[in-house]
C-alpha cells in the first residue's frame, strides 16, 4: 500500500539503502525534506516501510515549465525485484501531472540507470562523482 509519509517515517529506510546504515537517522535528512511543495511516499509491504521516495519543486537548468526533482529512492534488500519503486514512480508521476508539474528530474546513482530508463527517464547529462556516494547522470521525465 502507498501512502504520503512524513520524512521522519523514511529516514530509516533511506539510511539502510542509501548510505549502507553508517549514518545516524538525522544525518540522512534532505534540507529539502520540509519545502512547500515537498511530499515523500512510502510502500508498506506486511505492516513494514519497504520503499520509499521524496520529491520536491526545483527545476533543473534551462528545462522549461515546472520541475521537481525526486530524492531518496530506496527499496529495502528483500524487497527489491518486486516492482515496488515502479509503483511508487508511477504514483508520483500521476499525483504531479495533477499538480500541473511539466517534469521530473534526478541524480540516478549509475547502478539505477536502468530502473529510470525503464521507467521512462533519458540521461540529460555526463557522469559525474557525488563524494562518497559514487557516479551519477541526471535523468528526466517529461510528465505534461
């Protein structure tokens, strides 16, 4: 089941997946996290936080219309292979046209490429280094 959670509800899952659980829960808040506009989705799997996923309005460079910039896509290990990030990109996807937002966009870590691709995204940029975390592309969807 997907339901909009509240950051705090996320962090956990973000900290496990994203940062290999060497972070404290605080250090893997987005200053991004509380923006008007910023929602944050969450797939319960059995009662438990499975995947998640943040997005919030920022445009990207020279795209026009009105961006938003997705965060935080973590799916925990057991999870994985089930299509429960698909459902929550195709979520968001649908909640933002009805936002009258014109695109998303986000640095995909280089293991993701494919799961963005699959779900509709194009590369839009060279790989570049995030330190600490590794390469990335930025990706985009247009939505409307």
């Amino acid at each position: 089941m997907i339901n909009f959670i509240e950051p705090d509800e996320l962090l956990a899952v973000r900290n496990i997946v994203l940062r290999e659980g060497k972070l404290e829960l605080n250090e893997c808040r987005f200053p991004t996290d509380t923006v008007p506009g910023a929602f944050h989705l969450g797939y319960y799997a059995a009662g438990q936080l499975a995947s998640v996923v943040s997005l919030h309005p920022q445009n990207y460079k020279e795209f026009a219309g009105t961006g938003y910039q997705l965060r935080g896509m973590a799916t925990l290990e057991q999870y994985r292979g089930k299509g429960l990030g698909t459902l929550l990109l195709n979520f968001a996807i649908v909640y933002l046209r009805g936002q009258k937002a014109n695109y998303i966009w986000c640095n995909a870590r280089k293991k993701a490429l494919k799961f963005y691709m699959d779900g509709g995204f194009e590369i839009v940029s060279p790989e570049f280094d995030i330190k600490g975390i590794g390469p990335h592309h930025v990706m985009y969807l247009k939505i409307m």
